[in-house]
C-alpha cells in the first residue's frame, strides 16, 4: 500500500511538472497598442479634416449669411423700433423669428452631415490603423495585441504603438 501511494505520488509529481512545461511552451506573446495615440499622430487626419472643411464650407457660408441678416434686421429694429410703428415692428419680428427658424433647421442639417462624414472618414482611419498593428503584430511574432485603454498594467516592452506609428507613415 505504501508503494502505491509512493508510484501515485510521483505519477502526480511527474504530470503537474510536464502541465506546467506545456503551459508555458503554449504561452501566447501578448502586447499592447495606444490606439488614441495612433490616430492622433496620423498625417491623414489633417488632411481629412481640411477637406472636410472645404466640403462643408458652403453650407457654412449659408448659414453665415443667414446670421448677418438676423443681425442686421435686429439692428433695425432697435434703431428704428420708433420709426417703423406697431405694424412695422411686428412685421419686422415676423422676418426675425422666420430667419431665426431657418438658421436652426439648416444649423442642425449640417451638423448632422458633417458629423456622419467625420465617422465616416474616422471609420476609414480606423481600418488602416487596424491594418498596420496586424502588420507589426505578425512581424513580431505577436499573438495577441490588446489596446492600451482596456488594460490596468502592461511592461513598457510590451508596447508596440511606435511600431505601429512608424509603420503608418
């Protein structure tokens, strides 16, 4: 009995140690990337964003000149409240309140496109940062790359945002 509890007691021994050998041969090699950090160093955003600029710029011409007539009208109806009398006035608030209603529709429209374009173009960004950490990652052997924001502690020689930065341009 005692040399059966012996032979099972090393048999134990022998398979934990050979476990734990294969456990550490299966390790994955794990990194980490700043994605943030990524997207804020790309030359493209700029780009982007002027284009972007000088597609909406018309829009914000419109809206621009709606204003300066809001303001001009209100100028007059201080200036010339007097002057122009009840029926002047209301007509004048009349004009006011339908250029102010105009601006607010057309405000909110271009805001809404301008907006979608941007994730659209974000979007686009994303895929071609998503491209290059596949990139680095596969070149460094990396099996698994988490972003920087969802960890609480990674070893600095884990990061591989530079590579992937390097890598983009």
């Amino acid at each position: 009995m005692k040399k059966f509890i012996k032979v099972a007691g090393i048999s134990l021994v022998i398979l934990t140690s050979s476990l734990a050998a294969n456990a550490a041969q299966a390790a994955e090699k794990i990194g980490y990337v700043n994605t943030a950090k990524v997207f804020q160093t790309l030359p493209q955003r700029e780009a982007i964003a002027k284009k972007l600029q000088s597609e909406f710029k018309d829009e914000k011409g419109q809206l621009d000149s709606i204003q300066k007539k809001i303001q001009t009208k209100m100028d007059k109806a201080r200036r010339d409240g007097q002057i122009l009398g009840e029926d002047g006035m209301r007509k004048l608030q009349i004009e006011i309140g339908s250029l102010q209603a105009e601006y607010k529709v057309k405000a909110q429209s271009l805001e809404q496109d301008a907006k979608q374009r941007e994730g659209s173009e974000k979007q686009k960004l994303f895929v071609t940062i998503q491209k290059a950490i596949k990139t680095v990652a596969e070149k460094q052997g990396y099996d698994m790359i988490i972003d920087a924001q969802a960890l609480q502690y990674a070893k600095p020689n884990s990061d591989i945002t530079d590579a992937v930065i390097k890598e983009l341009k």
